[in-house]
C-alpha cells in the first residue's frame, strides 16, 4: 500500500512538473525577445554574441518606427473610445432589457468576434471606399474599434449585472435623478469593469494586423504593419526590440489592473466600515 | 431607446452594411446582374481546392495538439488556489494578450535552422538535425498551436475550476479507483470545457493569417491569405467575396451547432 | 400496487445482510497547525445503531465524519470497523462506508439510475445484480419512477433520496450522513427525517448523522453525541440528554431551560437568592455548600395569576413575579416571567387549554412546578 502511495506520490510530481513547464514554454520565448533585442549583429539569436543597444538606437531614432507607434496610438485610442461607449451601451441595454431584444442584441454585438477577422477586415476595406482617403484612418479605427466591441460588451454587461438592481432602486428612492444615480451609483460600481474593457480593447485595437494592412497607404502605416513588413523583408532585431516594448505595454496594462483591483478593494473595505 | 437606435446605427452602418456589401459583391456578375458565376469559378479552381484542404487539416491538427498538450495542465492550474493561482492566471493571460505578430514572429527566430531549439537538438546529438521547422507544415503547426493554446488553456481551466470536488471525494467513497474516478467523473464533466475550447482554436485556426503567413511556405497557404491576396494583389474583389461568404457560412454554421449544445455565454466567455 | 411494494421488512431484508457493523472511535486528535479542531472524541456506535453528532458550527462534528469517513487523516487516534482497524484505509472499496453529503454530490452527468448503479460497476456486478439492486434500492426510497431522470431535474428531497440510495445500495458496514437536510425546508425535513428513521430501523444499519438541528437529532437519534470545541461532551439517548444534562453547554444547546443557580444547604434545598431556597428531589443528593444550577424545563412549569385567594408566601417549589412578555405560538403560551430571584426571567411554555385563564403583561404570576422534574447540573470546573 505504501508502494501505490509512493507511485500515486511520484504521479503527482510529474503532472505538476509538466504543467510548469507547459507554462514555461508559452513564457520562455517571449522573454527570449529580451536577449534577441540586445543583439549586436543583423542576425537573430537568442544567445547574442555581444549585447548592444544599437537596435534600441535604430527604433527610436528610425522615423518609420515612430510615425508607426504615433498612427498606431492614434488609431487604437479612438478604437478604445469607440468600442468602449458603444460598448456600455449596448451592455446596458442588454442587461436591462427584455428576453428576445437581449439575445439579437447580444449576438449583434458578439458577430465581429464570431466572423473570422479577415472578413470584418474586408468589410472595413468595403466602408473605406466610401469614404474619402484623408478619412482613412479613421476607418482602420472604426475597424478596429468593432473588433474591441465585443469583449468589452461582455466585460462591461459582467460588471453590471454585479450591480445590485435594489441599489440602484434604493438610490431613485433616496431622491436621486436618473443622471445623478448613473454618476454617483452606476458609474462608480461599473467602473472597473469599463476600465478593464478600455485596457483590453485598447490591446486589440494597437495589435491588430489585417484591418490597418488592407487599409495601408504611404505614409499611413500601423506599427502591427510595419512590423509584419518587417518580418517578410528584412527580419532585424529591431522588431524584437518593438516587441519588448510592446510587451512593456502589457506588463503595464495587468499592473494597473491589478493596482485598479486593490484600490477597489481597499475603498470596498473602506466603505463597509 | 436612444442609446439603442446609436448602437444599432453605429453597427449597421460599419459593420452590417458593408457585411452586406460583401455578399452582395460574391453574387454578383461582371455584368451587373445577379449570378452565382464566382461561387462556380470556386468550386472549380484547382488553386483553392489544396488551400482548404490544408486550412482544415492545419486547424484541426492544432487543435488537436492543443487538446493534448492543455489539458494535463489545465488540470493541474484548475487544482491550484491563492497567489499561485492568480500567477498562473497572469502567466497565462501574458501570452493570451501579447500580439500573436510577436509571438510568432519569436517562433520564426527560434526554429531558424540556427536557433535556439535546433541548437540544443544538434548538441543532444538526435539524429538528423538542425530539422526545417520554418515555412514548412511542421512549423506552421508548432507557431499555431504555441498561438492559440492561451485560448484553450482558459477555458479548459474555467470549467474544470467549476468542478465540486465532492464529487470525486463521492466517486471515491463507492469504491472508484483514481483512473475510474478520472474516466467516469472528471473527463464527462470537463468535456463542456474541451468542446468550448476545441471550437474556438479550431475557427479561429481556420480563420487565423499572421502564422500561417509568416511561417508557412507557398504550400501551407491557408483561406484566409487566399482573401487577403485576392484584395490586395490581385484586386479581385468578388473573388475575395466568394471566399469570405463560405468561410462566413462555415464558422457561423460551426457556432450554431456549437452554441446549440453549449451556449453561446460559453464559448463567448471561456475563462468563465 | 400491493403486488409492486412487498412489505416492508421484506424489503429491508433482502437488501441488507448482516452487514452492518460496530464503528469505534478512540481517541482522535486533529489539528491545523496551531488550531486544534478534534481533541481526544471518544466515540462507540454499536451495529444497527443510530448515533448523531449534534454541536454548534465549528465543534468538530463534522470535521469528526471527516476523520471517520477517512477524508482527514488523524492526528493520533483509532478508528476501528467491527474488529477492522481502518485508520489509515483511504476511503473506497476496503474503507467500505455510505456517504451521503451535505449537498449530495450527486453525479450531475449521470441519471439517479446510474448515479445508483455506480458503486456496483465499479465493484463489477454482473449486470442482472447490478439492475435487481438498483431497482430495489430506488423502491425503497420510492424513486422507482424518477430512475431516468438527471439530479438537476429533481426537487431537494429528492436529490437527498438519491444519495441516500447511492450510499445504501452497495451494503456498506456504516452510513455517515453530514447534515444531509441543511438544504431543505422545513415541511420537507420533517417528512424526509420520519423517512430516514423508517429506513435505517428496517435495515438495521449503523448510522453516524451530522446536524446541527436538536429536534432532528431527537427525532432519529439512538443517540446523541454533543460535541463542543472539538471534543463530546456528553453523550446519551435524546431523554437522557435532554432531562439529565450533565454540563450547562448541554442543558442550554438542547431546548429552551431555566437555569437556578445557588448552593445546596444541608436539608436538601438550593439556595437560590437571599431567603430564597427551593426544594430538591430526595435522588439529587447534593452535597451542602456545593454550587448547583436546578434546570427546569420551560413545559414543566405552571404560571397562574396570583389572585388574592393564593398564598402569598415564597413557597419551596414556586416562584412569585409579573408577566414580562407573552406569546401565543399554537401548541402552547410562552410567558416571560421577571422574578425577583434569578435576574434571567422564566421561561414558561404552558399548553394553551380552554379552562386556563390567560395572563397579560404586567400581570402577578405565580409559578409551580413538580419537585422531581428539577435536574441538578454541579457548577465549578471551568463548567460555568
């Protein structure tokens, strides 16, 4: 018996150590961009031969990978805005509404995650033609914006379902107007969930490829698009060095959501006392 | 009512309308009529016929090794509980976020004749090596399933966190052994979680570009390149129309049998 | 329909052989890390027997199953099945003991027939035993109907009858059962409990019963083990239990009581406030100047308006007070009586009968009661 045990012991440490090292692989290539980055040489490797910054050099002073990383920026902010109001909107009018609406609404709201990206991507390319080229980038953030819709409807309906309906009755007793309710009560409560909708949307939108690549012109080019550029004609480090920022960007991004999550917690405690 | 009529014509207008348009486009004709001419031209291009064939097979086969290579771990994260709980979340939500240009883009880096994994496998002395694992089949495979096994770990995780371990301290107590227990109780139960996960990397496989793109060769060319060629380099839109509606018809009709027997909140939200 | 039901020892009988057996806890101990959550339960239940072990939350009665299940591993101690020691049996087919749990943990992915069948395909009966024994297992907690259905179609009581019948069909020598109507109505506990009773006294099978409810544990109980702070702190039939409490925990877990403290006086009466002394029954054998609590039942008191007719005199077995408060609850009145003795008021549950007067608040009470229905708890030791 303390043979089966010894076995059943045994069998334990090899599923955990499996697990950790099935983690250690989705983890391990993405810190290898680190060394990649430090590269001295134009070819590629995990084990440079001498560490360098002149691919950090070359990105910041290249003005091709700056006006990318600004018409990137710019384009997935006003994405997030987008996908984050209509969004709220549609969560809103999902969670409050009745049985049949829901659902179309729903499933309007989730079809540009459900059709593959390529075809909101064709659909996107479809609505540029009607409008006029300066307005082009407009219409990659429109794209890209549908594309965020989706998950921050789901995040945002999530949090407000969290929301107490009695709460929000208790605040209409109390004498507060409807715009005064949604400031002081909704608002509040559902602002995590809003902000963490904004943060994901935003990561989409700065990502994403297809939309910006058919939409591409000179002098209009997202940094998801050089990038890909890159890769196909050139393959330098620099592209690791964009990647380790883009990286930093996301590290950034879970902190703030976690520092948002503890301060939430902390006033929550604050509140019940 | 307001805010339902902004929504409604925010989506109808950039998304619906040139949805539309898009269909409209397929059944086109060079004339102006109506034909179903671009949908004949697909079901007789030779061209096509090997990119779906390998769109599916590469899907499936992602999806597959996906399946193999999550679901012992999930099992494992799925047990844990308090802070390596919520590193394990974090550790996989890194990758899951991180832009799928990068993290194949660091494939393509490692498989390299000269990188890093061929490396350690021509100094362990295995026979035949440095291996081609770029813009080949092989590496598409690897770059995709690396791509997309966040997805299937997440929802694997969400359902079998869901799983009330009384049941196997139940299943125990009746005299199951740990194998009986694993096979009658927990695969019936963490199924909903494989077939949640199996859909998604499975039509996001089939609709995936960028690895397939990057890493493959002329021979692994999957639908979704066909489309993107056919825009922008070979400006044939209907073409590209045509293509669109059956991967359109495909994925939907996937998602509404899937959604039939699991919900559509589940696949939607497969971290739970 | 006759025809369809056999009686019901017959029933009992052809389920259940002579298998059921004595289970015997000695000394278990259990702690994480610095909290001690079982020290020293002491605990024999004979076969056929039925035992509960009732306490607060946090009094060890379920971590007590736990241990006895084999779920938790002691810390010292013996558990013995029979003449089996199984301490260190994981729970399974050797352990060989009936589960049935706080929320059922009935298999949501399988039907009450399979969830049945289980332990036997596991223990590999042929398929005709299998289905004879699942059949007769679902007549008896009269299931036979529902046997396709999954758990989540079924109401509460139901989901209970099915774990029931899951943790009866493979025979085990012992049934634990932890608080198996935490979840239920009170009308449907009621119900369920009479059936319980029926079932394990037709089967004869050793029961261990956790719950935190007194009158369930009344109800089924051969006996009762009240636990607190991680240990038994008595242990008796329910009679003895609820009229011979042997610490103030147990005389005041267990229904409503009146607690008169005082010291005993050397002609057998209990000093309960200045002057103030009530007679003691002749088997109390109090020792004088020891530190008693007389416990009186609320139902064994008798509160009557104090008319100008009635003796006024502070009497060896009544009590004089007003009435503090005064509830009508169906079966019986309660008064709060204020006295000018015990600082608590007494408690007075009377049966409400026509030719009783009824007192209001306010009003002059005088309270009796029966001599040899005081019960003497001695105080000291950490008791009080």
């Amino acid at each position: 018996m303390s043979k089966r045990r010894t076995i059943a012991r045994l069998g334990e440490y090899l599923h955990a150590g499996y697990a950790w090292l099935v983690l250690a692989m989705l983890l391990l290539p993405l810190v290898a961009l680190i060394p990649i980055s430090l590269g001295d040489s134009a070819t590629m490797s995990a084990f440079p031969d001498r560490i360098s910054l002149r691919w950090y050099r070359e990105v910041l002073g290249g003005s091709d990978w700056q006006s990318a990383f600004s018409w990137s920026l710019l384009t997935a902010s006003v994405a997030t805005v987008i996908s984050t109001t209509i969004g709220y909107l549609a969560a809103y009018a999902i969670v409050h509404s009745e049985t049949r609406l829901k659902s179309m609404l729903e499933i309007l709201m989730l079809m540009p995650m459900m059709v593959p990206t390529v075809i909101v991507a064709f659909s996107t390319y479809m609505l540029a033609t009607w409008i006029p080229l300066d307005g082009r980038w407009l219409v990659i953030s429109i794209g890209q914006g549908l594309l965020g819709l989706p998950i921050a409807t789901l995040i945002i309906a999530a949090s407000l379902r969290g929301i107490d309906p009695t709460l929000i009755s208790a605040a209409v007793s109390l004498g507060g107007d409807r715009r005064q309710v949604f400031r002081m009560v909704t608002l509040p409560m559902a602002m995590h969930g809003i902000l963490s909708a904004a943060a994901l949307s935003f990561l989409i939108a700065f990502d994403e490829l297809l939309i910006a690549l058919f939409l591409t012109r000179p002098g209009l080019e997202t940094l998801p698009v050089r990038i890909f550029d890159s890769v196909t004609y050139e393959l330098t480090p620099a592209i690791a060095v964009v990647s380790v920022f883009l990286m930093a960007l996301i590290c950034l991004a879970l902190l703030a959501g976690a520092v948002v999550r503890k301060v939430a917690a902390i006033s929550e405690a604050r509140v019940v006392r | 009512m307001l805010s339902l009529a902004v929504i409604l014509f925010f989506v109808g207008v950039t998304f619906l309308l040139p949805l539309f348009n898009v269909l409209l486009l397929s059944i086109s004709d060079p004339n102006g009529g109506v034909s179903l001419h671009h949908f004949r031209a697909l079901a007789t291009s030779v061209s096509l016929r090997p990119v779906l064939i390998n769109t599916a097979v590469t899907a499936l086969q992602v999806t597959f090794f996906c399946v193999l290579i999550g679901y012992p771990a999930a099992m494992f994260f799925a047990r844990l509980e308090g802070w390596k709980a919520n590193l394990t979340g974090v550790a996989i939500l890194f990758p899951f976020l991180t832009s799928s240009l990068v993290r194949t883009f660091v494939f393509i880096v490692l498989l390299g004749r000269n990188g890093v994994l061929n490396s350690v496998l021509v100094s362990l002395g295995v026979p035949g090596a440095p291996f081609t694992l770029l813009f080949n089949h092989i590496g598409v495979v690897i770059g995709m399933t690396y791509v997309l096994l966040p997805y299937m770990l997440l929802a694997l995780i969400g359902t079998m966190r869901k799983i009330d371990h009384t049941l196997l301290d139940a299943a125990r107590s009746l005299g199951a052994g740990p194998v009986r227990i694993f096979l009658t109780i927990y695969v019936p139960l963490s199924l909903p979680g494989v077939a949640a996960g199996a859909i998604i990397t499975t039509i996001l496989g089939f609709g995936y570009f960028v690895t397939p793109a990057l890493m493959g060769g002329p021979g692994q060319r999957m639908i979704a390149q066909s489309v993107e060629q056919r825009i922008l380099i070979m400006y044939d839109l209907p073409g590209a129309a045509s293509i669109s509606v059956l991967m359109l018809v495909v994925v939907l009709s996937t998602y509404a049998v899937a959604a039939r027997y699991l919900g559509l909140s589940r696949l939607m939200r497969p971290q739970g | 329909m006759m025809q369809d039901r056999p009686a019901a020892g017959h029933r009992g009988a052809k389920l259940q052989g002579a298998r059921s057996a004595s289970v015997h806890l000695e000394a278990i101990s259990k702690s994480f890390g610095a909290t001690c959550i079982l020290s020293g339960v002491d605990l024999e239940v004979a076969a056929g027997e039925f035992v509960t072990l009732l306490g607060p939350s946090g009094s060890g009665k379920t971590s007590t199953l736990m241990v006895a299940a084999g779920f938790m591993l002691p810390d010292h101690g013996r558990i013995t099945v029979g003449d089996r020691d199984v301490t260190h049996v994981p729970p399974g087919r050797e352990r060989d003991m009936g589960i049935v749990f706080q929320n059922y943990a009935l298999f949501p992915h399988m039907t009450v027939a399979q969830n049945v069948s289980y332990p036997l395909k596991v223990r590999r009966l042929p398929r005709a035993e299998v289905s004879r024994r699942v059949d007769e297992a679902l007549r008896l907690v009269q299931l036979d109907m529902l046997a396709d259905r999954k758990p989540a179609k079924l109401s509460g009581g139901q989901q209970q009858r099915v774990a029931l019948a899951r943790a009866l069909v493979f025979e085990p020598s012992v049934l634990l059962m932890d608080e198996p109507m935490g979840a239920l109505d009170v009308r449907l506990k009621e119900e369920l409990q009479w059936e319980i009773r029926r079932l394990q006294r037709e089967l004869g099978a050793t029961v261990i019963y956790v719950t935190h409810d007194q009158n369930e544990a009344m109800l089924l109980s051969d006996r009762i083990a009240l636990m607190r702070d991680g240990r038994i702190e008595q242990c008796g039939s329910p009679q003895e239990l609820y009229r011979h409490p042997k610490t103030l925990f147990a005389a005041q877990f267990l229904g409503d009581s009146n607690l008169l403290t005082g010291t005993a006086t050397s002609d057998g009466k209990l000093e309960i406030g200045p002057g103030q002394a009530i007679e003691l029954p002749e088997t109390a054998a109090a020792t004088a100047g020891a530190r008693y609590a007389a416990l009186l039942r609320p139902e064994v008191l008798l509160a009557e308006p104090l008319l100008p007719g009635n003796d006024p005199a502070p009497g060896a077995c009544h009590l004089f007070g007003t009435v503090r408060d005064m509830a009508f609850v169906g079966q019986s009145i309660r008064y709060e009586i204020a006295c000018e003795s015990p600082a608590q008021p007494i408690l007075v549950h009377q049966v409400a009968r026509a030719t009783h007067s009824q007192m209001s608040t306010g009003q002059a009470a005088r309270v009796s009661w029966d001599t040899d229905d005081i019960h003497l708890i001695p105080l000291g030791d950490g008791n009080d």
